[in-house]
C-alpha cells in the first residue's frame, strides 16, 4: 500500500484477516526476533527467552493442530491468565484455526467469569496455574468446559502437534479465514451496566492494525497491558507483524519502569495511569489534573529531554492526533 499522508511510516500491506497478517510479518520477519520474556531458569548472562517470527509461526501451527486432533474446532475457546508468551500462542492458534477467542479478565469473581463463559457458549478453556483455582471453581459454581488446556502443559500440545504434521495432517493449517469471520468475543468492563460480549470479526482486527501501524514510527515495544484487553492487543501483538519488530513481555506492571530501562521501548500501548506513574517517577512529584495535564507533561519531558524546548527534535506535535517520538534519545 503506498504512502498518502507524510505521518505515514510505512507501506502497509492490504491485510484482511489475522491470519493475513500472520503470514505477511512471518514472510518478513523470518528469524529475526519477535517475542522476548524472561527465562525463569536463566542466568545473569542469558536472562531472556527469545522467539523468532518462524518461532511463533512453528508454535501457532503446532498447537492449532494439536487442538483440531483433538477435536477443538468450529467452536469457541477460552483464555485465562497473565501475560505470557504462551498466552499469545493461544490467543492466535484459535484465530489462525477460525476459532472464536474469548479472551477473560483474571481479576473478575468466578462467579461473572461463569456467565461470560456460559453466555459466550466456550467448549474449551486454557489456563494458567496461577488461575487453575479459579477454573476450579467456576467447574462448581457450574460451566464445565468439555477441554480443559493448562498451559503448564504447552510444550507436550506442541510436541504432538509437529508430529502430526510431520505425518501429514495439515486440516488445521489449510483453514481459510475470510474478513467476516468472527474473531473474538470481549466482554465490557461493566462499570455502566451488566458486562456484554462484544463480537469483533478478522476484518475488523485487521482495520485497527493496518489503521494504527500508519502511524507509528517504529521500533521495539514493550507490552505491559493485559492481554486480555484489545488496546494491548495493537502494539504489542499484532503491529510487529508490520512493523518487522520485537516486544517485550512484561509479566508484572510493578516491573515496568526496570523493563523500560532494560528494553528502552520506541512504542507502546499505554493508559492514562501508566503515563501519569513515568511522570511521577522522573519528576518525582505528582501529576497536574488540570484540562492541560498532556501538555503540561509533553513540555517538562521537552526541558528534560530536548536541547532546546522550544524547537523540539524528539517529541513533536502530529496536529490533530497528538504527539509522536522521533530518534533516539541518547
């Protein structure tokens, strides 16, 4: 896709689907990194795990097919748990495989995550062992899944899985995704009313992608966000695939100031509360919440960070969307 505006950084290509996308950025990609996470065993000298864009394709595939031999399909599944590279596997071996992802949020009582797996009719579900507990009780309190996926176990899913393609079955990888098919299910946070299932399409995932990366200058990430809320789902998961480059997987948010400065991030996904805690942390002090609070920061990062404020080269006003990072800050 050609250029049309001058705040376009890149050619971003005419995807539809997920699974498009998916494709494109692995085509491109190839081994260049893709996901970065701490390595629990790890030393000092190796503290992260590291995957590939061929990686990520290899463990999409594996586990997808993994989950049609054993019937997962045409169906919707669900996702519990905290961030992980894992996570994000599940999240797309069910959108590559045109199965309906029903991203959880953790932090609700078994109690509402019930009815939203009962009223989004999941068959399956995977979860963390952190979150084994509260899948046990939601099993009580009555929405028994017919599969149940511990994500502990990932690696036997994927073993299987290359197997089975190794011997030539490949239903799961000849899926074809079409722009309508339905994506996902995400739940509202409820704070207005009773929390609803809201149905996003690959056609509409596509759009938010292609439409952001239009604007984006580049650059790793890191991705602190819940993964199960779709604003992180941008920069941190599908933009890479456009873009041709890595993120961070931040496990704990209480990390994020330790990741910022290890991984030094060119993007990110953030809320108010994120910036507001960088403010506090650099200037020590708290925030303003007057009606110029994004101003009011952009200018003290400016006397912090530019050699003359008022002819700014890092942070630079995109009139009618706000402001964008260019270079790097040395």
């Amino acid at each position: 896709m050609k250029k049309k505006y001058k705040d376009v950084y890149y050619d971003v290509p005419d995807v539809k689907t997920i699974k498009e996308l998916v494709i494109h950025g692995v085509g491109e990609g190839q081994d260049q990194r893709l996901f970065m996470y701490d390595n629990v065993n790890g030393t000092k000298d190796d503290p992260f795990i590291t995957k590939t864009f061929n990686d990520v394709w290899h463990d999409i595939n594996c586990l997808g097919t993994y989950m049609f031999a054993h019937g997962i399909k045409d169906c919707n599944v669900a996702i519990i748990g905290e961030n992980s590279y894992e996570w994000i596997i599940a999240f797309f071996a069910n959108l590559l495989g045109k199965i309906v992802s029903v991203p959880l949020d953790p932090k609700l009582p078994a109690e509402d995550l019930a009815v939203q797996l009962n009223e989004s009719e999941c068959k399956a579900i995977f979860y963390s062992e952190y979150y084994a507990p509260t899948v046990e009780k939601i099993k009580e309190i009555g929405a028994p899944m017919d599969t149940y996926l511990y994500i502990p176990d990932f690696q036997k899913y994927i073993d299987e899985g290359e197997k089975l393609l190794a011997d030539g079955y490949t239903e799961y990888k000849d899926v074809v995704v079409s722009p309508d098919d339905l994506a996902t299910i995400v739940f509202t946070s409820g704070t207005t009313g009773k929390s609803k299932g809201v149905m996003l399409t690959h056609g509409n995932l596509a759009s938010v992608v292609t439409s952001s990366c239009k604007c984006f200058q580049g650059g790793n990430s890191v991705g602190f966000l819940p993964l199960n809320h779709t604003f992180s789902w941008v920069a941190t998961i599908f933009a890479a695939f456009i873009i041709i480059t890595y993120g961070y997987i931040c496990v704990d948010i209480k990390n994020l100031v330790r990741d910022f400065q290890t991984h030094h991030p060119q993007n990110f996904s953030g809320v108010p509360l994120v910036v507001e805690t960088i403010y506090k942390r650099v200037w020590k002090d708290e925030p303003f919440s007057a009606e110029g609070t994004v101003p009011v920061h952009i200018r003290h990062l400016r006397e912090k960070l530019e050699i003359n404020p008022s002819e700014p080269r890092y942070i630079k006003v995109v009139w009618g969307k706000g402001y964008k990072m260019e270079g790097n800050v040395t």
